[in-house]
C-alpha cells in the first residue's frame, strides 16, 4: 500500500546535522497551540492531520516518527504518515511497513495499542529491542539501530484511534520525562482531532442517508401519481416500463406479463435495450418453465438480485453471453405481487455492479408493489367498463328479443280477431284459426323461455342456484325434450336422433337438466344450419357423458372459451337471435351439479358440446 506523502505545512527534516533541539517549556506551548489551530483546520482529512502532527513531531523532537491508525476492523494497523529526517532512512521505513500489516497486540506499536498505555524506553536496552521487533523490522535495526524510543497511543473518548511511534538513532541524546510529556499532550490533541473528524464524517454519512432517503421518497412519489392517472393496464405497463424503472436507476428493463393461459411470458412494454433489439426479441416469449430469472421469479413469487455478472453467470450460465452483449452489469428480477397473486415480472438492468442495499431492496419492492396495485386496479377498471358495455348491449339485445315475438303475437291476435268478427263460415274457416292459435301458442313459449332465461340470469348472477336432487333417468329425460322439440326440428329441417347406453341415471336436478339439454338442442336448431343433430349419451360406474352434435356454423377457436362466459355471442351482427346468457346458464348448472362442460367445434363444419356429469354429487 503507498504511504501518503506529506503535504509539508511545516519542514524540519533538513535540520538533522545539528540534532534534535532542546526545548524549552514556552516553545512547547507554543507548539502545542499551533499544532492545535491546524489540527482545527484539518477538519475531516485524517491524512493531513497525521502528516501534520508527524512533521511537527520529526522537526521539534526527532529523528523518525509514524502515525499508525487503527482500521475500521479493530485488529490491524495502518501507517499513515512516516517521516524521518534522513530521507533515506525514512525510505527504508517506508518499505518495510508495506511489507508487513501491523496488528493489535503485536511489537511495541501493537502493544501499546492494546494496552492503551504509552511505551517510554529512555535508553533502549538491546535485547528488549531484540525479543520485541517483529522479524521484518529488524532490517531497520541492523541498518540503523535505535538509541531511544516513544511510543504513545491515541486515546480518544471511545476508541484508541492509532499510536506515534518516535524513534532517537543512535547518537542522538535519549527522550526526557518532557519529551514524553509534550508527545502526550500532542496525541491528546490528535486524538481529539480525529474524534471530531469521526463525528463529522459520521455525520457526514447520516447526511448523505437523509438525502438518499429523500430522494428515494421523492422519486418513488412521481412514480405513484404517473401509476395513479394511468387508468388502463397498458398505460399502466407503460408508466412501470418507463418511470419505474428508471426511477430504480435501472438503464434497462422490461414488463413481463403471463397469457392467459399462465403458460408463457409475455413482454408488454419494456425501456432501453435500443442497441440490442434483438435480445428483446428472443425473450419476447417464455414459457413459465424456463430457467430463467424471470420465470423463476414468476413461478417462486419471489425477487432475485444480481449485483454484478459473476453472480449472474454463476447463475445462469446460458444467458450469459446476451447479458454481456448487453453491456449489463447487475440486474433484478421483481414479481409483481397483489392479494397473493403474482401478475407478473419487472426486469431491471444496471450499467454498473449494484450491492442492492436494504434500503434500495426496499424502494423496489414497494416501487413494484404499487405498479401492482395499480395494474390490478386497472384491470378491474376496464373489467367494470366492459361490463357496463355488455349490459347496455344487452338491454338493447333483450328489448329486441322479446319484442319480435311479441310483434308476431300482435299480428296473429288481430288477424284472429278480424276472423271472429266476419260471421261465422261454418267449419272450412276452422284449420286457419286453429294454425293461427298454435302460432300464438308458439310466440308465447318463446316468450316463457326468455323470461326464464332473464329471471336465471339475475338469480344465477346472484349465486342463488338452489339445487333440487333426485334420481333423474337422462335417457329418458332426452327423449322427453326432444319430443317437445319435434315441432322446432321439424321447422328447421334438422332430424333429431337419441343414441344412448341402457343406464344413464344419476342423482341431479332434473329441472336444472332439462334447462341445459334444451339450450343445447335450441342452439343446435339455431345454429346447426339445417344438419342432422345427434345427442349421444354413455356411462361408466362414476361419469355420464352427453353430447349434442351439429353440423352448422361451428365456433371460430378463439371463441371457443368466451361463449361460455355472461353475454358473449360469437355470431356476426343480429343474424341469429340470443341473449348470449345461455351457455353461461348451462355452466352455472353444470358447475353446481360438480360436472364439465366444453365444445369441439370446427367453422363451417358443426359443434359437438360435451357435459360430463358425476352420477352421484360429491358433499
Ligand atoms: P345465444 O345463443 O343466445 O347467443 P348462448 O349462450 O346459448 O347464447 O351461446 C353463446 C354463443 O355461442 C352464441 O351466440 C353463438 O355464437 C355460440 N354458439 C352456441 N351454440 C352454438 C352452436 N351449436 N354452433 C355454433 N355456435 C354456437
């Protein structure tokens, strides 16, 4: 380790031919009075005070001195400052104090270290000198010797700071009682002195945690009014890519959200990474399995942080190579977490190795914990505005509904009314009225099921589903809706055909089925575009199986999930008529009843939906 040079405020060291010089008692006042307004001006730079007091020390007292200081460990010793008047002996004390760390407790320094007691050998006797210097010093007593020695540790208020070491060669007269005196007065000074400097660097650090702190505060509320005025989850992605991010000192990083599905990953919006477009493009997809920090931090709910490449690397051997292409040094991986839940992933990349300190660890989390908080909000925001759309389209959808049969009702009643006001015409007027009568009877059924429909809708949105069990024979029951569907299959030119096994029978609600069998065979009346349409029924000792299969219009795949949801239709415009609850309805009962239901379907080729029941409820 180089020793600090001297700044030199005072040089004596010239003055060697004439030995050290006798002082009187009104010099070493005045010494001490000047070696304390510098000490004073020194303030916090602990290399000048040393350099200072070891100038004064070598130019009053003689021939050599160091300053040792106590490292931040407790244990070893640091040469701050060696002089000597002979440049070339001070060379060669140099030398071997940056051969050797000096440790509490060891040789004279270390010694009087520990014991916080100064050392005063007037004349040195040679074989103390011997047993006590430590073998790489002694180079120093072979080219030099020493005559006298000094050494006084510096005591300050709660630790001792370090220790002088003076050194008389021989030829030079021995330390006095005085000289003793004057160097422990002199170390009092400086052990005050760097007393003070401690406080003040203390303080120092105390200042720079506040400013710190409140820069942490303050960047972390521009993050929160940008998440706060951002209402849709994309300007939500958007402010945590852009602000959040940078706001972390991040240079880099990236939203990563799952898919539906929560089988991929998914970047939505990411910063920086300009230079190296296609490092974004090959994790613009990951599947939730990857070992990847990020899939990781998905899957553990979990942050991880990496304060530089190494730990990176040593981690994630394979990834290595981009991130260094990258020309990035440290990074975080912080799950977005609201009620339990884990949304997604934010992906922070440093130009520089970071140690992640508790207090940073903290901002992040709450930094993310807020862009949480704020992409859930917004996300049950544009859940509640869809919904408000899809109500009023469904007013609109239900006011069309119910009128159209209620307008051919109209129709017919005044037709029947103008027939049973002519006069009576015998019998041939009676086939046309009794059609006429049925078409009515028709209309009103309609009606019925859409009302029916309406009333599920609230009850059922309510989760009010009373079940009402019993032994239901579904082969039977299939044969009894169909039957009373005859006359609609007929009109739509689809023939309808049962295929079942002997024993299809379970405990169910037989209203509750024969609800979903019947939305199941007026969907494939409607839809079936006139094909044959088979319901099919078989069993093993625990499941029955339905299936209603058309061949009409089919499902597009995108749509296969969503139609199964409150109010989603995927028919073109009003070409079919609906309200887009009843599949809805049917899962709500399937649902309770502990059962599953999905479709197959293929466009242009027909749909098959397939209910899978329990023949006996679970409690
Ligand atoms: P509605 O038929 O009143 O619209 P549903 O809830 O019964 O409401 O069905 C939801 C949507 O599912 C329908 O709008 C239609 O797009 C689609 N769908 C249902 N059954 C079939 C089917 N058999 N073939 C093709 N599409 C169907």
């Amino acid at each position: 380790m180089p020793l600090p040079h001297g700044r030199g405020s005072i040089s004596a060291e010239g003055s060697s031919a004439h030995g050290p010089p006798v002082l009187e008692a009104a010099a070493r006042l005045r010494i001490l009075v000047n070696l304390s307004r510098q000490l004073a001006e020194a303030r916090t730079d602990l290399d000048l005070v040393f350099d200072t007091v070891c100038a004064h020390l070598v130019s009053v007292l003689g021939d050599g001195c160091a300053a040792f200081l106590l490292l931040d460990d407790n244990t070893s010793l640091e040469p701050v400052t060696i002089r000597h008047r002979d440049p070339a002996r001070r060379l060669l004390l140099e030398q071997l104090n940056q051969a050797r760390k000096l440790r509490v407790g060891e040789g004279f320094t270390g010694s009087v270290m520990a014991s916080g007691k100064s050392l005063f050998l007037a004349d040195v006797d040679a074989a103390i000198l011997d047993a006590t210097t430590l073998p790489e010093y002694k180079p120093y007593l072979d080219q030099v010797g020493v005559r006298s020695m000094l050494v006084v540790p510096l005591a300050g208020r709660s630790r001792v700071h370090g220790a002088f070491w003076l050194t008389r060669d021989p030829g030079s007269p021995p330390y006095t009682p005085a000289d003793r005196e004057l160097v422990e007065a002199i170390a009092d000074c400086t052990a005050m002195a760097l007393d003070s400097a401690r406080i003040q660097l203390e303080h120092g650090d105390d200042r720079r945690r506040l400013a710190e702190a409140a820069s942490r505060t303050a960047r972390l509320q521009q993050v929160t009014a940008a998440l706060s005025s951002a209402a849709t989850p994309e300007e939500v992605s958007s402010v945590v890519a852009h602000l959040a991010v940078g706001a972390m000192e991040g240079v880099a990083g990236s939203l990563v959200l799952p898919n539906e599905s929560r089988t991929e990953l998914h970047i939505r919006s990411y910063i920086g990474h300009t230079h190296v477009p296609h490092v974004v493009k090959a994790f613009q997809v990951l599947p939730v399995t990857a070992n990847n920090p990020v899939a990781i931090s998905y899957r553990e709910r979990k942050p991880f942080f990496f304060s530089d490449l190494i730990s990176y690397g040593a981690q994630f051997p394979e990834l290595l190579a981009s991130a260094s292409e990258a020309g990035y040094e440290a990074a975080a991986a912080l799950p977005l977490l609201a009620r339990g839940e884990v949304l997604g992933v934010l992906w922070v990349r440093f130009a520089t190795p970071r140690p992640f300190e508790e207090e940073e660890r903290a901002l992040m989390s709450t930094m993310v914990a807020q862009c949480a908080q704020a992409l859930e909000r917004s996300r049950l925001y544009t859940r509640a505005q869809k919904a408000v759309a899809q109500r009023d389209e469904f007013l609109s959808v239900a006011a069309h509904e119910l009128r159209t049969p209620l307008a051919a009702m109209k129709l017919q009643i005044q037709s029947l009314q103008r027939n049973l006001s002519r006069p009576p015409e015998a019998e041939d007027n009676k086939p046309q009225l009794i059609a006429k009568a049925d078409a009515v009877a028709r209309q009103v059924k309609r009606l019925e099921a859409l009302v029916t429909d309406l009333l599920d809708l609230s009850r059922l949105t309510a989760g009010k589903l009373a079940l009402r069990l019993e032994e239901v024979d579904l082969h039977e029951l299939a044969r009894e809706v169909c039957e009373r569907m005859a006359e609609e299959a007929t009109r739509a030119q689809s023939p309808l055909t049962i295929y079942a096994e002997s024993r299809v029978r379970g405990h169910w609600d037989r209203a509750r089925l024969d609800q979903v069998l019947s939305n199941l065979l007026s969907n494939a009346l409607k839809y079936g575009a006139g094909g044959p349409i088979d319901v099919t029924l078989t069993a093993d000792s625990t499941w029955v199986f339905l299936s209603v299969r058309d061949r009409g219009i089919g499902i597009p795949p995108e749509d296969q999930a969503r139609i199964f949801e409150r109010f989603e239709r995927a028919v073109p415009g009003r070409n079919y008529s609906g309200f887009g609850v009843g599949l809805w309805i049917c899962k709500q009962i399937i649902d309770a009843l502990g059962g599953r239901i999905r479709v197959e379907s293929q466009q242009g080729q027909g749909s098959t939906f397939e209910v899978t029941l329990p023949t006996k409820r679970e409690p």
